[in-house]
C-alpha cells in the first residue's frame, strides 16, 4: 500500500507500507479520488500536526472493499463518501493514523463513528470527493445567516470560495460579487453563480463593491452596501479592509486559515456594530453537502486531474499560479 505522508517541514513521501489490518468493526475503502486541500499544503510546510510521519488526505470518495463481522448498513461494494469525522482516532488526514491520498483507507469504528455515506446514483466518484469541501464552504454561508435579497461578497475562490458561491446560488442568493487574483477562479465563480468578479489587480476592490452593491451611510462617509463577506482567502488584510470599509451591520464569516494573529481594530467593530463569526467544518447534516452534489453538476471546480504518484505536481499547481480550481488526485473509477 501507498500513502502520502508528511515526515517534517516541507519533507513529504509517498510511502509504501503494509497494507491495512482491520477488525471487525472496521472496514477497507478502496480510494477512487481525494482532492488535495490548501490545509494539506500547510501541514507539509510545518511538518504536520501530531509528529511525523502524518498521513494526508481528507476529501476522498471510493467503494468499499471489506468490512468487519460488527459493521452493519454497508457492504463491499457500495460507493461512498467518506466523511472525516473526528472519531475515536483523530480525524482522517488532519492528525490521525489514516488520511485519504491512498489507494487502500482503513476506516475504524464504523459502527460507532458515521464517516461512510452512500454516493447517490450517477454520481461519478470522483465529483463525490467534493462533498467534503462542499460542506466547508456551505457551514461558511449556514454561518453567515445570508438572507434572500442580501448581497454578498466572497473573497478567495479557491474550491472552498467557489463552493460557497454555489451554495449561495443554489440558495437563490443572486447577488454575490467574488474577489480573486485568478482568471480561472474568477470565470468559474461566474459560472457557479457569482453576478460579479472583481480582480484586485485591475480595480479598487471597494469602489467596485459600492458601484454593484450601492452604499450605505455611515457616520464618517458612505461605505459600500455589502451585507455578507466570506472570507475564504487566507489574506490577513481582507480582515482588516472588511471592517475598514464594511456597512454598518456588516457580517463577516472566516473560513479560511489564518495561522497567525491578526491586528483588528474594535473600534470598527464597536462603531458599525459589526458581527464576526468563525466556521469550521460541515453543516450539522453532512448529507447536505452530498444531497447538493447530486442535484447540481459541479464537477466543473475540478480542473486537474493527476495520480497518486504525481502529487508532487499538484502541489506546485497550489503553491504556483493558483490559476486552478480543485486538484484531484484520482485512483480510477471503480464501482
């Protein structure tokens, strides 16, 4: 068996170790495809979270291969997602034994932690191992509270911003405005549902919002009337500029990570009464993300396609240009 691990800072492998032993209350998913996460590049560069070697991998979607004499409700065969759920174990590809950029998973405890769900029909797998970051860019719009007629700004369309956008369109949230430096990323947000893109290098980023979303007052000058703003770029200064140059009332969701701490000035957030809120992984129903999937085709955010033992290649797509959606690391198609 192979697996990609991270072994230090910016030391990771594709290793070959034994193939997985499980118990009766555990089951072997065999892998058709798992996207590499930004957070993936961020364990490399700080030599992973729990100690080394740490396996990677938590957007994957396969077929079941063995399950356990205790396991009940799945059986080899069945197409599923597998959700990464913090078990018993720690949570798969974020600090536990097992991460999913691997042609053989070993799940435990499926009787006690749910991380299998069925891929619905006619979904391909590979489209299936979006659920996960779907359900990260959905809690980010389930933690905004974005009501119809409000408008939204989306800053960062990597996958996690693009399938924001698409959760928002599939909301009937039409007016949503996405911020990125990326032509690809800008023309796929388009697509997904955003009515506007704004490149920062091209346009002032605020005259932009206020001349598609109009203005609102505010004691020192008018701001531009944006409701909503995700934050999904990992760009310290997005955080600052939104309560900068936010309406009074503003609300500000963070999904992205931000390892470091950031100047904020609380007398921006005093003043317009402005609401931050954090979010981190899946709507309370996990199934939402994948209920989405299957009424949607957003296979389109995938827009590389590479095997296990090109990794390395995806990784310099991430850490290069960024002019990518999701990239996919992909194990053929079974089932």
């Amino acid at each position: 068996m192979q697996q990609i691990r991270v072994h230090g800072p910016d030391d990771w492998r594709l290793d070959d170790l034994p193939d997985p032993t499980p118990g009766p209350r555990d089951a072997l998913v065999r892998i058709a495809a798992c996207g590499i996460c930004g957070s993936d590049v961020s364990y490399i560069h700080i030599g992973g979270l729990t100690g080394s070697p740490m396996a990677l991998g938590h957007e994957m979607a396969g077929v079941v291969e063995w399950v356990g004499a205790e396991v009940t409700g799945t059986a080899p065969g069945d197409r599923v997602i597998v959700r990464p759920a913090d078990g018993g174990d720690g949570p798969m590809g974020s600090g536990g034994p097992e991460g999913g950029l691997t042609p053989l998973l070993l799940v435990r405890d499926v009787p006690g932690v749910r991380r299998l769900y069925p891929v619905p029909d006619g979904l391909p797998l590979t489209t299936a191992a979006l659920a996960e970051p779907l359900a990260v860019g959905m809690q980010a719009v389930n933690q905004a509270e974005v009501r119809p007629g409000e408008r939204v700004a989306v800053f960062g369309c990597g996958p996690i911003g693009l399938l924001a956008i698409a959760t928002l369109a599939d909301r009937g949230i039409d007016d949503v405005v996405a911020v990125d430096y990326s032509p690809t990323r800008l023309d796929l947000a388009g697509r997904l549902g955003a009515r506007h893109t704004i490149d920062p290098a091209r346009v002032d980023v605020w005259e932009e919002l206020a001349r598609v979303h109009g203005t609102a007052p505010f004691m020192f000058g008018p701001t531009a009337a944006t409701d909503v703003f995700i934050e999904a770029s990992g760009a310290d200064r997005v955080i600052g500029d939104v309560l900068r140059h936010g309406r009074v009332d503003g609300r500000l969701v963070v999904v992205a990570v931000h390892y470091q701490p950031i100047a904020t000035s609380f007398l921006d957030v005093m003043m317009k009464q402005f609401t931050i809120r954090g979010s981190m992984e899946y709507p309370p129903r996990f199934e939402d993300a994948i209920e989405l999937l299957a009424r949607r085709d957003l296979s389109e955010v995938i827009t590389h396609r590479l095997p296990l033992e090109s990794f390395g290649d995806g990784l310099g797509v991430l850490e290069g240009s960024k002019d990518c959606g999701k990239v996919m690391i992909t194990m053929g198609e079974p089932g």
